[in-house]
C-alpha cells in the first residue's frame, strides 16, 4: 500500500509540481533547502491548499483527483505545525479533546490515556496553554493530532523553532511514536540529523519538483543526489545489540557486514538500532590492519567512485550488502588503485549511535 | 427625580441600543466575518460602505432615510403594499435608521479581531475534524470575543448618543420615538437646564463606564498569543 500524490499548486513566484509515491507505513521524511515546498507540498496533502488537476490517494482511499476533492475536515489526517498552534482559548485537556470529541468513537483507534502517556503530557493537563515551554506545546500538539486517530500523520517541522534542550526532550518521543504506533508518518525537515535519526524514507525536494525518493539508506549513498556530497556525507545502518562486554565496557552490534564494538549503552539484547557513520571518519586499507587502535574494521567492496572537488573523492562501499561511504583523498585512492569490484577495508573511527 | 416623560425616553433609547446592537451582531458577524476572510477586490467597495456613516453628517443619513422610509419612498410603499405602513416616524424606522447609523461601529472591531485570529488556528480545527461552521463557532468566535465586546457596547453607545438621524427620522413622539438625546435638546431648548443635567450627567457617566468597561475587559482577555 502506499500514498501516491502528483500535486501542482501555483502561487506566481513559486510554483509546486510534485509527484511521489511512498510507503504509507514507516517516517517519511520530505527534505529539502527552505522554499523548496516541503510545507506548501504537505499542506496540499492536508487540502489546506488546492491547485488544478491534483491526485491524491492515500492507501485505498482517493483524496483527490478530477472530480473529487475531500475537504481537510473529512481526511483522517493529524496535522502538526511547525509553531504548535495551540488553541489559546482552551486548556491543554481541551485542546487534547478537540480533535478526539470529532472522531466517531467507533473510528477511535488512540485512546486518551494512551496519546497523554506516548508523548509524557499528563503533567502538563491541568497547565494553561500560555504557560507551557516550547518543547511541551509541540509535545500538546502531536498529542491532539493522535487523538483523531489519524491514518497519516503530518508534521511540518515540528522541532524547528525550539532550542536544542527542548529538541532533545521531544526527539525520543518521536521516536516511541515511529516505533509503537502505525501510522505513516510524512516528516518535512530541513536537519540531516532528524532525517537521519527518525526516517525510514526520504522525499528530495528541490524547487517545488521531487529531485529522488526512495529508502533511506540507499538515498543517503546514491552519487546522483547532494546528500553524497559534501562534509556531512553519511551512510545510516541498522544494527542489532548481540551483547555487552563486560571488561572493557563495550557494546556488540552486528549488521550484515561484520560486528561493531561501540561504547557501553544501556541496550537490550536483541534491540535494533541505527548507527550513523560519516564519510569523513570512514578510513579504506587493502590489508586487514592488526596494529591498529580503531575497532571496528570490516571487509567491504567498492562500489563506486565520485570526485569530491580537485583533492577528494567519496567512495561507496557495500559492507555484507550494507552501504558504506568513504571519503579519501584522490592520492590515496590512486595508490590504493581503488577501482568498483576491488576488496578492500574500511576503519571506522567514530560511530554515532541514534537510539 | 426623573419624570415620567424622561423614563419613557430612556427606556425608548435602552431598548433602541438593545435591539439595534443586537440586530447589528447578528448582521455584522457574517459581514466582519467575510471582509476579513475575502480576497474578493470589490472587498475595499463594502468597506467603505460601512465607514460611510463615520464621516456622513447624521442629517445626510437621516434625510434619504426620511425619503426611503417615508409614505412615498420605495421601502415605505413596499410596506403599504405589504400591509404595513410607512416606517418614517416610528420605532421601527428609528432601529432601521441606528442599525446602519452604527453599522461601522459593530463591523470594523469583529472585522479586526477575525482578521488577528488569522487563518492558523481554522486550520488547525479544520485538521482536527471540525467543519467549517463548527471552526466558526468553536474557534474563531471565542478568539474573537474581545472583539464582540467592543462592538456591542461602542454599537450600544452610539445609538444612544445619535441625534440627527432620529431627529429627521423619528421626531419626538413621547413613548415612542422620543429618546434621550432629543430629550436632552427639548430640555434645553425649554430653558429647564435643571432636567436636561439630569440626562446629560446620566448619558455622560454611563457612557463613561460602558468604555472603561470594554477597556479592561480586553486587558484580561488579551487576543491571540504572539
């Protein structure tokens, strides 16, 4: 099932033409450069803004093409804005039953109890809507949009705005969300550390037009598009906790391509997590080094070369199938004689763990 | 004390302020309403309109209003056609008169608090299920109520402070178009200043306090949060 849109809303100087089609389970994050139409792009799939001859259809459900256009009241939509908008003439309980009062209560799917625990809100309910801190009047906010129990979830920005304490109170949040609750999510940003952290597919947008979409992973490595370039060139993996090493501290993390020792978190054994490596801490040797301070060190294949600029070049490894990128110095990739195909491997120097 | 005549005039210029304010929130919402939601052009056409009476003098109002309204003017045979009579010299002539006399002082404060609650927050209900009659009432009109504070009590104070055009159009039939102000000028006119301080000082403090009212009524419920 997915959510397929080809979107066209005209305002003069800009002008949207979109056309995606994207999983409807999972994050999704709509990135771009701002005035790019993330937000125009996401309000027209709210129908907040209508142009001609759009599409939209939303699992089984036609939102709009030629001769319908549901109306934004009627889309079983939750919508965060980028300011959290709380209605200032309500408490927040009020603000939280606004949306959940209008939902037939045979069509409620997240329950009071369970949207004010998700989210930590429960000493907020008695607070006057002025009162709250930033960071809690968007944690109010996502609340309320949940509580129409959404089938797609819409969020605009939702940590812009807010300074870095109250990000990193609602980041885990979000986090809960993706992993306890089902609802597709389209997440519009414009930090490589939030796509980073909490998509699971990425919409490119560049002036109004959809330049690439596709999973993460593969997005992230793919030398066609600017997130491979440049000085925050990342690769994403999934890693599951394989064990804990006692003596030295250290936790164990397999992916397909080998085992990461990382510093000791406080993780489960079994739990999946995402690492970020980026290319620049990515190191390439044709010999297994022994005499080495670096840990994680895993065999990998080159896959691609690109020039980085007159002095670098950024290499795409596949680590067990994995992508892995690597950026060298043109030198050093001509005395190593990389070329696609050839064996080598990678060091690691620094991984950071997402969750 | 007051006299029997001056009670029947304030209690014809209480129930005139009434009516005409409450006829007035009822037109002008929808009319405030549309003015600050519109991109129509002709938008700035309606607008003045309703400011005219702001500047018009109130005789020029009451005059065509006279001819309108009058036995021979096109509303007044409307109502002989339909049964009535003529509105000129008649209470319900005098509301017809104060509701458009005070039409600006009702419109442009809901036209100006619709416009501060903005479109944000109807959007917000609109993805929170709400219809659009329902984001009406549940939303734009409890932010607006500094708003609807200010337009019913300046649209009651003015039809209680008008003159001219209830003078061209009501006369002073005691009891029935007679109201304060008019009152007031009889006084005078008369030499009894004695009675007419009566009124005046009455019209001037409960005025007074009618403003000081809606004053620190909109200091506690300040509009839309920054």
């Amino acid at each position: 099932m997915t959510i397929d849109a080809r979107l066209r809303i005209d305002r003069g100087a800009f002008s949207l033409d979109a056309e995606l089609s994207v999983p409807d389970r999972g994050v999704t994050a709509i990135f771009g450069p701002s005035g790019s139409g993330k937000t125009t792009l996401l309000r027209a799939i709210a129908g907040l803004e209508r142009g001609p001859d759009g599409f939209l259809k939303v699992g089984q459900e036609v939102w709009q093409d030629a001769g319908t256009f549901v109306p934004p009241h009627q889309r079983p939509l939750g919508y965060v804005f980028q300011e959290a908008s709380l209605f200032s003439h309500l408490s927040v309980k009020a603000n939280l039953e606004y949306g959940y009062k209008r939902v037939t209560p045979s069509a409620r799917r997240v329950e009071m109890e369970h949207a004010v625990a998700l989210l930590g809100v429960d000493p907020l309910l008695s607070r006057d809507t002025e009162d709250l801190s930033g960071g809690e009047r968007q944690r109010v906010a996502i609340s309320r949009a949940l509580l129409t129990s959404p089938a797609l979830l819409l969020l605009d920005e939702p940590l812009t705005g807010l300074d870095l304490e109250s990000k990193a109170e609602i980041v885990p949040y979000l986090e809960r969300l993706h992993e306890e609750l089902e609802i597709p999510v389209l997440y519009v940003s414009h930090s490589p550390d939030e796509v980073a952290r909490l998509a699971d597919h990425l919409v490119l947008l560049q002036q109004g037009r959809v330049l690439a979409s596709g999973e993460i992973r593969q997005m992230l490595t793919r030398s066609d598009l600017p997130l491979f370039h440049g000085d925050e060139a990342e690769a994403i993996l999934e890693a599951t906790v394989v064990g804990h090493d006692e003596a030295y501290e250290l936790t164990q993390l397999e992916f397909p391509g080998g085992r990461f020792n990382v510093t000791r978190r406080d993780l489960e054994i079994g739990q999946v997590v995402r690492l970020r490596i980026l290319a620049r801490d990515v190191s390439l040797t044709l010999e297994h080094q022994i005499d080495t301070s670096i840990l994680n060190i895993f065999p990998v294949t080159v896959e691609e070369l690109a020039d980085e600029g007159p002095a670098q070049v950024m290499v795409r490894l596949s680590a067990g199938g994995a992508p892995i990128l690597s950026r060298i110095t043109r030198r050093s990739a001509d005395s190593l004689q990389l070329t696609p195909g050839k064996r080598v491997y990678a060091q690691i120097k620094t991984v950071a763990l997402l969750a | 004390m007051l006299t029997e005549t001056d009670l029947a005039a304030l209690w014809i210029t209480l129930k005139l302020a009434g009516l005409t304010t409450l006829i007035l929130i009822l037109l002008g919402t929808p009319l405030a309403w549309w003015l600050a939601r519109t991109r129509f052009r002709g938008k700035v056409v309606v607008e003045a309109v309703v400011a005219l009476p702001l500047v018009l003098p109130p005789t020029v109002l009451g005059f065509y209003l006279l001819l309108a309204l009058g036995p021979n003017g096109p509303i007044g045979r409307l109502m002989e056609a339909l049964g009535g009579h003529a509105l000129a010299f008649t209470f319900a002539g005098l509301v017809v008169g104060s509701v458009l006399y005070s039409l600006p002082f009702v419109v442009q404060p809901l036209q100006d608090a619709f416009s501060t609650v903005g479109r944000r927050p109807l959007e917000v209900a609109a993805t929170l299920r709400a219809s659009p009659l329902d984001r009406f009432l549940t939303v734009a009109v409890p932010l607006a109520r500094p708003g609807f504070l200010t337009a019913a009590v300046l649209g009651f104070a003015h039809t209680v402070g008008e003159f001219g055009v209830v003078l061209m159009i009501g006369g002073s039939i005691p009891g029935e178009t007679r109201v304060l102000s008019i009152a007031i000028y009889e006084h005078v006119e008369a030499l009894e200043y004695g009675r007419a301080h009566m009124l005046a000082g009455g019209l001037l403090v409960l005025s007074f306090l009618m403003l000081l009212a809606v004053y620190g009524w909109n200091r506690r419920f300040r509009l839309v949060r920054p």
